[in-house]
C-alpha cells in the first residue's frame, strides 16, 4: 500500500466569527499533484497555511509522515517546500538571496549550503542567472526562482498558492514540466490551487473542490465529460 505523505482531519479555522473551514479531510500521495479548486475566498490559502505553520489556532489533526505537525518541527517542517507569500530582496543576487534563506534555517556547513543552492537553481534552469541581481528577474523567473527556494531542503511535500499567476503560456509550461520532473525524479507530492482550470486538468492526479468550508469533491478519474464546466458548478 502507498503511504500517505500528508493526512489532514477535521480541520477548522474561522477568523473571528467567520468560519473558513469547517472540517476538512484530504490525503496526500507521495509523486502525485494534487490542484485545489475553489472561488475566491474559499479558503484555499488558509488551508495552505494552516498546514505551512503560518497561521495558528486551528482545530483538527494535519499529520504529516505519520506524525503530527506542530509548528515548532523545524526538522520536520524543512520537508515541506512551500510558494506561498514569497518575497525577495530586489536588490540582492539571486544566490545572495537563496543564501540568505537556507543561512535562517539551516546550521549547514557552507560549502554544503552552497552545493544546495546550486542544484536547486540547476533544478529550475536558472544557474546562468545566479550572480544577477533579483529585480532585473522577468515575472517568471521570479516565479522559477521561488521554487528554487522551495526546493532547496529537498522537501518531499510542496505546497503551491497559484503557482501560474501572471506567467506567460511558455512560463506555464516551464512550470507544469518542472513539477511534473519534481514528481517524476523526487517522489514529491506537490498540493497546489489555481483559477486556471486548464493547467488544474491537465497537470493533476487528483482534483479537489473546496467549497463552503469543506471538500465537497474529489476527482481521482477524471474520466467525465464537459470536465470543467462540471468543476465549476461544483465550486458554487
Ligand atoms: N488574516 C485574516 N484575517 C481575517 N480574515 C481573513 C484572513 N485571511 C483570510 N481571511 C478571510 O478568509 C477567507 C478565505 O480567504 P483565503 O485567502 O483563504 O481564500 P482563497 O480561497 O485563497 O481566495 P483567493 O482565491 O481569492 O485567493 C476570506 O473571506 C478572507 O477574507
């Protein structure tokens, strides 16, 4: 049997009086991509979140390799790869800037850091562009760059926000086959949300609709006509 890489149950988290999540449950496959649907304000990003440790106070069990995620798990939390709110220092390199990440987060010798850094930015194809500074970066390479980040600690879970938004349909492209590689090579389970049902459709293994707090679909055949149109009433 497959071993689940990320098990989440019952989770709920509300802001205030206003309940976001209202028992979600979903499970994770190491080398499958999982897309997450939803309209706007659904609550896929607060899920996100909730699982990268960057909001608190939510109820339920996300379990992570069988064991229980608590935010304080560096160790644990480094295997988890994330594009969510990411931000760069413009005027660094792009190096300087993944340098500067891995130093906050690792007691690595340098030499090892530095062989890290390298292959995350062969990975994603922008060694040529390592010693250039981050704000002469197209948006894609921004985007390219990020996952790098992201890769770097070698995680076996990669948790993307609308990883799509604002590329060009070559940069989508760079990116669908990059994580498909990241499958394929790695073993990753990558969970991602998207508005754009073309790259959902075609780059998944599962689909899932978040809508009103809950899952309310899981498509793992995907053998159904009229696909998106059929998405999107479930979004409703
Ligand atoms: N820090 C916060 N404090 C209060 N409310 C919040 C906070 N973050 C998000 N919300 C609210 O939670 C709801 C879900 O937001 P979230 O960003 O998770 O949705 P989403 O599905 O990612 O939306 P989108 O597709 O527009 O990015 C929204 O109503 C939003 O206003």
């Amino acid at each position: 049997m497959t071993r689940t890489i990320l098990e989440i149950r019952d989770l709920r988290k509300s802001y205030g009086r206003n309940n976001i999540l209202n028992g979600i449950d979903l499970q994770l496959l190491p080398g499958k991509i999982t897309g997450l649907l939803g309209r706007n304000g659904a609550g896929k990003t607060t899920l996100m979140k909730c699982v990268l440790g960057l909001t608190a106070n939510y109820h339920g069990k996300v379990v992570f390799n069988g064991k229980n995620l608590s935010t304080t798990d560096t160790q644990t939390r480094m295997k988890i790869g994330s594009l969510v709110d990411v931000q760069f220092y413009e005027d660094l390199t792009a190096y300087d800037n993944l340098m500067l990440s891995i130093r906050l987060i690792d007691s690595l010798p340098k030499k090892e850091r530095k062989r890290l850094i390298q292959e995350s930015l062969e990975f994603v194809e922008l060694s040529n562009a390592a010693k250039k500074k981050v704000k002469n970066f197209s948006f894609g390479m921004k985007q390219r760059l990020a996952l790098a980040l992201s890769l770097i600690t070698k995680p076996e879970l990669l948790i993307l926000d609308e990883p799509f938004v604002g590329l060009d349909p070559i940069g989508v492209e760079e990116v669908k086959d990059l994580l498909r590689k990241l499958c394929r090579e790695r073993g990753t389970a990558i969970l991602f949300s998207s508005h754009q049902m073309q790259e959902v459709c075609d780059l998944t293994d599962n689909i899932l609709v978040l809508s009103k707090g809950v899952i309310s679909y899981s498509d793992q055949n995907r053998h159904f006509e009229n696909q998106q149109a059929q998405l999107i009433e479930l979004m409703k």
